[in-house]
C-alpha cells in the first residue's frame, strides 16, 4: 500500500504519463514550543520570591499585634475581627483566581498579587485608622489567596517533567516565609528605632522584589509547555474539546 508521499501517475489525452499536482501537507495542532531555559529560571526565582510572600503580611502582625492595637487604639474586639481576616480573604477572593487566570494569564495574575501584597504592605501602618488598617490588610491579604490558588497551577504549566521538585521547592520557600517574618520582625523592629509602623512596612520590600520576575509573564498567553495548542473554529475563539465539558465545582462529588 503506498505511503503518503507516493505519487500515482495518470494518462493524458496523448497516452503520456503525468503526475498529478502535490496537495500541501495539512497543518497540524503540535505541542508548544520548549521555552528557553534562562525563562524556566526566571520563572523559578519568581516561584520563590512568590512563595516567601505568601505569610509574613500575617505572621509579622502576629509579632507585633499588642504595639498595633495600642497604636490604633483598637478594642479586643476589632481585634478579633482582624485575626479572622486572613481566612475570609483566602476564602472570598481565593475562588476569583481561577477565572482571573483563565481571562489574564496566570502569571500577570500572580505579578499583580505580588504587587497588591506590596501596596498594603506598605498602607497599613501608616494609615492611621483602624478601617483603613483593615481595608490595607484586606488588599494585602488579596494578593496573597489568588497568588496562593495559582502557585501549583504555574508549576504544572511551566514545570510538567519537575512537578514534585518545584512544588517541594515553592512549599519549602512558603514555610521559610512564614518562619522568617515571626522571628525577625521585633528584633527589626527594634533595630529601627522601635517603631511598629516601620517593622510592618519593611516586608513590603520583599514583596516588591517578587514582582520583578512576573513582570515577562504579564502578557503570556502560550499554551503551557509540552501541551497542544487549543483548536480554534472559524471566528478565530478557541474551541472546548467535546471530551472536556465545564466543571461546575457545586455538581462534583469530590
């Protein structure tokens, strides 16, 4: 049976042998492009720097809470409001990361959590009132849950062959994170002339070191590596395969 490539001659009208035309070969949907390796480090220094921001915006509060509340004049109460901040903003705005990713790319999503950390970081403390502290923690405390939802989702996209290795590598640089800034954060405090306004806000350094790095991935919108490109029907939107239909998370069992 001749292969693809074969050619079957054909008579003409003069009894003489042509061959016919050859069609052009029909473009096929490959796997993206191996990105360069100077990205796959750049995008790990960015897991990293991600990752020791994902805490210390909670844990260095805890260090200096008693020297908040007495700046503030914040009651027990409000207090206590604020310590359950952190679970409500992970809960609340962690379920938007998802579709956040799906309409800006993960990475411009992460590079704007880091960003948003940053700006409360820097806010909060000298704010001056305990809403304001509130609201400047929240926004902090935003970035944090849609940068936490979408670590594992940037490992899987640019990471495929190393998923374990980078995952124990972002998970390690997390609780180094959280460790770090309820450790240091009175002795820096201290060191600064014993100002908690100054001990909150210096954490915002780290966070806007960790923008840098997202900064290349702002406008990525590749298929992830090693993975075919979607289908594409003829307005140029890309099409769901017919095999995967939209999870709806209220009708899944698991």
């Amino acid at each position: 049976m001749p292969d693809d490539e074969t050619q079957t001659p054909t008579l003409n009208r003069g009894g003489a042998a042509r061959t016919p035309a050859r069609l052009p070969a029909p473009q096929l949907t490959g796997a993206a492009e191996a990105p360069a390796p100077w990205l796959l480090r750049l995008i790990a220094v960015g897991l990293v720097l991600a990752a020791l921001n994902l805490r210390p915006a909670i844990t260095s509060l805890g260090a200096l809470l008693e020297e908040v509340r007495d700046g503030l004049h914040m009651s027990g109460s409000v207090a206590g409001v604020l310590t359950s901040v952190p679970p409500l903003c992970f809960a609340v705005f962690g379920v938007m990361a998802p579709r956040l990713a799906r309409r800006f790319g993960a990475g411009a999503v992460v590079c704007a959590g880091m960003a948003a950390i940053a700006a409360g970081l820097v806010i909060r403390p000298y704010i001056g009132s305990t809403a304001g502290f509130l609201a400047a923690s929240a926004l902090a405390l935003m970035g944090i849950a849609v940068s936490n939802i979408l670590m594992p989702v940037i490992v899987k996209r640019w990471f495929p062959d190393r998923v374990g290795t980078m995952t124990g590598l972002y998970s390690m640089a997390l609780a180094l994170g959280t460790a770090l800034a309820a450790a240091v954060t009175v002795p820096l405090t201290s060191a600064m002339g014993g100002s908690w306004q100054s001990g909150l806000a210096v954490w915002a350094v780290l966070a806007a070191l960790a923008v840098l790095p997202w900064i290349v991935l702002v406008r990525d919108r590749t298929p992830a590596p090693g993975t075919p490109a979607p289908d594409r029907s003829a307005s140029g939107q890309a099409s769901r395969p017919a095999d995967a239909p939209a999870l709806r998370i209220t009708r899944s069992r698991t």
